[in-house]
C-alpha cells in the first residue's frame, strides 16, 4: 500500500494500523492526522480519493464526515455560552418561541447538546430537498411533539439535533452555524473544514459509498445484540425513526447536499482540519490560541447523559455535544471528548495526553460509533503513549 505523509518519531504504530486498514478492513481511501500539545504528529493519506474510481488521495482531499459534523457544531454553542450570549440553562423557547409547542415549554439549551430534548423523530420524515432548506427542519422539529418527557432520558438525536442547534444559532447571533463557524472558527484558523462546502472547494471533495471488510479480532464486538439488530430493523421503533427522519436519506455525493449545512450530518473535512479543530479546542497551535477555556473544556466533557440510549439501544455516554469515551465509542482515556461518524469518520481530543485525532475515509462500513478502521488508530496511539 502506497501511504503517503510522515509521522513523528515513535508513532511508527500509528502508520501501520492505518496501512492494516487497507489491507485488511475495506478502506479504499483514508487520512488520519494526529497532534500531541499542538503539535502535528501523524499526518498520513493513501488510496484513491472516490471510493469507486482510481484518482490518488491528495493532502488536500475532503471527505462528508457524517455527525463527526456534531462535534464540531457543539463548539458553536458552547462558544456563545463562553461569550456570555447563550444561557444552556434558559428554555430553548426563550430564543425560539414556536418551539415551545406541544409540551416542550421545558426543554433546556442544555437538552440539545445532551441529547434529552425527546424529539428525535419526525411524525411526517422530511423529503430530502426539504432537508436542505434551512427553515424546513427546524419548524418541523418546532411543531413535533416530545417522544418522551424532555429532561428525563436520553436518546440520540441523529437528524434532529442539527436543525435545533441551528435554529439557536440562528436566534442568538442572525447567522446561520456554517456561517458562525466559518467567520469565527474555521475560517479564521485556516481549517480544511465546512458546513456548507463553498463552490470554490468544491473540486476536492472526494467521492463516498459503502464497503466491506474482514471483521477485527479482540476487543470489538464482531456481530451487535439482538436487541440492536431489532431496533435497526423494525420501522415503528423509535431507532429507525430517528435515523429515517429524512427519507431517503440525501445522495452524500451531490454538490447541493455538500453546500447546505446541516449541522448534525454533513460538514466536509481533511483528517488534519478535524484534527487541528481539535488541538485548537484544547490548547494552542501554530498561529492559533485555544478555543475552549479549560471550564468550557470541563463542560464538554462533563458527563450529562449515561446508560441505555433510547436510539441507539446500548449504553451511551454524552457531555454537551459530545460523546464521552465508552463502550460505545472508545476514545483515549476517561478524559476524552469528540464524536464519531456513522461509518467511519471520528475526531476527539484528549486534554490531559494533549492528543487531538482526526480519521476521515470515502468507505462507509455499516459501523455506528466504533469503526474497527479508527479504533485500530486510536489503538495505536494509545500504545505509543503507554496507556
């Protein structure tokens, strides 16, 4: 396999299980970039940039990371509170008054980041050109009423959660998230990273689809339970309507789906720019000052919701807007936060090792948070440092 790029002295690890992903776990192309303290440590990109073609991968090539995007548009809101314009406590009625129809009066900014809102699903899916307008998602989620009593259980909003966390930004600041984010964040930074892929990047995004691969031995359970099983399959469980809450799911590789910005699907990256995001979240990088103070680092990573997800079906862990390493999706250490892709993308950061990883592929397995592609880097990692 022709890798290209270069990693720092010891982390040799690190370009041999992304080598092994090729080889032996499906990856046509892929790049993952890893910085310890700021520090850019792994930088690695192979195969072809299509899933379905030849054309190599580039430095530069982009890939839709799925809601990988959430983690990245958690930031957002997280930032405003850090700024002093949003309250996670005040009820998101208070910024966006029609969503306090039907019994939802008591939901929490809070609520949206920690996946407790109770509106995962949709009563009427949206069509995928109504996914794209960005008043569409939100006043359907306005008008919907709560499957459970907000506050009290957790459930992954997969779909959902993008148009809420929109609509608050919109409220707040009169910009929609992809427009905060790329004026305040990731332009500013130089990110290789979108929510709304402008025209004039448009030329290197790559192609994605779906591949197979030998399952891994070891730590990875090989086949879900039951249980999990079921609730994908079953159309009137609450887990296949939140997953179906745009139906059909919108063509990934369409130019108009990777302009829009949803903020909980489609934001479009190179590993480095997810990486740095991250690096930059936790602490200084070349040119660039932390994001996060260390009590807003302390809320993401706060644990707010744990045990069995209502969507999901096994046990989650979520800070705001994050995922918290688990069973579910194992990070670093205890201490991390990010959020994986649905099929393979993840990017996280993990303060106390200053480690900020970023992993984005044009093959999607039918993995949901634990790609055995990034858990075989995150390994990796983990036994360069000796953890």
């Amino acid at each position: 396999m022709d890798v290209n790029g270069a990693v720092a002295e010891g982390f040799e690890p690190v370009r041999e299980a992304f080598v092994r992903n090729f080889e032996t776990l499906g990856d046509r192309g892929a790049a993952v970039a890893v910085y310890r303290d700021g520090q850019k440590v792994v930088d690695l990109w192979g195969g072809t940039r299509d899933v379905d073609g030849t054309a190599p991968w580039e430095r530069g090539t982009a890939q839709v990371v799925r809601s990988a995007t959430k983690g990245v548009a958690a930031a957002v809101l997280l930032l405003l509170r850090q700024r002093g314009q949003l309250d996670l406590d005040a009820p998101v009625g208070h910024y966006w008054p029609e969503f306090k129809a039907r019994g939802k009066e008591r939901v929490l900014v809070r609520h949206v980041l920690n996946h407790r809102a109770g509106v995962p699903v949709l009563d009427r899916p949206l069509t995928p050109r109504e996914a794209l307008d960005p008043l569409r998602g939100p006043a359907a989620v306005a008008a919907q009423a709560p499957a459970w009593e907000p506050g009290t259980d957790h459930g992954y909003h997969a779909l959902t959660y993008g148009w809420l966390l929109d609509e608050l930004v919109r409220r707040v600041t009169g910009q929609s998230t992809g427009e905060w984010l790329a004026s305040q964040v990731t332009g500013p930074l130089g990110l290789d990273l979108w929510l709304g892929l402008p025209e004039s990047e448009a030329g290197r995004a790559g192609r994605v689809g779906r591949v197979e691969g030998a399952e891994p031995t070891g730590a990875l359970r090989a086949r879900p339970k039951r249980s999990v099983t079921e609730a994908y399959e079953d159309p009137a469980s609450l887990t296949r309507r939140a997953f179906a809450a745009v139906s059909p799911f919108p063509d990934q590789n369409d130019p108009a789906y990777r302009a829009a910005a949803l903020p909980a699907t489609n934001a479009m990256a190179t590993a480095d720019g997810l990486a740095r995001f991250y690096a930059t979240l936790i602490g200084d990088t070349a040119g660039a000052t932390r994001l996060f103070t260390p009590e807003t680092v302390e809320l993401a990573r706060a644990e707010e919701s744990a045990g069995p997800d209502r969507i999901l079906v096994v046990g989650t862990r979520f800070g705001l807007g994050y995922m918290l390493h688990g069973s579910a999706s194992p990070f670093l250490t205890p201490g991390s936060f990010g959020h994986p892709g649905r099929g393979g993308a993840l990017g996280f950061a993990d303060p106390e090792t200053g480690i900020a990883f970023g992993y984005v592929t044009n093959g999607f397995r039918k993995t949901v948070t634990a790609d055995p592609r990034a858990q075989g880097l995150v390994r990796a990692v983990r036994g360069v440092l000796g953890l």
